[in-house]
C-alpha cells in the first residue's frame, strides 16, 4: 500500500512538473508570437509611411510639372496678345530712364 501511495506522490510531482514545464513553453510561445506581431506591424508602419512618402513625392513632381506647364502657357498667351509697336516701346524706355534717373 505504502509503495501505491508513493507512486501516486510522484506521478502528481510528475503531472505537477510536466504543466509547469508546459506553462513555461507556453509562455516563451506567447512572447515569441508578441515579438513577431509587433516586428510585423513595425515593418508595415515603416512601408506605409514610404509609400505615402513617395505618394507625396510624386504629387509634388506632378504639382511642379503642371506649374511649368502653365506658366509656359501663360507665357506664349501673353506674347501672341501683347503687341508694343515700336513707338510705345521708346516711350517706355524713356519713362523708365526718366524713373530711374529721378528725372520725373
């Protein structure tokens, strides 16, 4: 009966230290699976802030691009419409020198 007994005192030391052991496992598993989620969810915040960097980027390219556009066209338009014949532009030089001279 003692010897009963005695097996029965270590099989539950057993099952005692086998959950331990198992509880343990189970919790460098869970910090593994924390670790891992938070590299995840670091590496998609740091690619999604370069995509919306390059998004801005090439809004930017676009924005700039468009702005060229648009003065070369202002540019030619203000060209083909303004015509000084030759008597107004001497006039107009000579205010200019008569302003910067401090003559008028």
């Amino acid at each position: 009966m003692r010897d009963v007994i005695q097996k029965i005192v270590a099989t539950e030391n057993q099952a005692k230290r086998i959950v331990e052991e198992a509880r343990a496992q189970a919790d460098r598993i869970l910090a593994e699976a924390r670790k891992q989620a938070q590299d995840i969810s670091t590496k998609a915040y740091q690619d999604a802030g370069k995509q919306a960097q390059e998004i801005v980027d090439e809004a930017v390219r676009a924005a700039e691009d468009q702005k060229r556009e648009s003065l070369s066209q202002a540019s030619d338009a203000m060209e083909r419409e303004i015509v000084i014949d030759e008597g107004l532009k001497q006039k107009i030089v000579e205010e200019m020198v008569r302003h910067v001279c401090g003559l008028g």
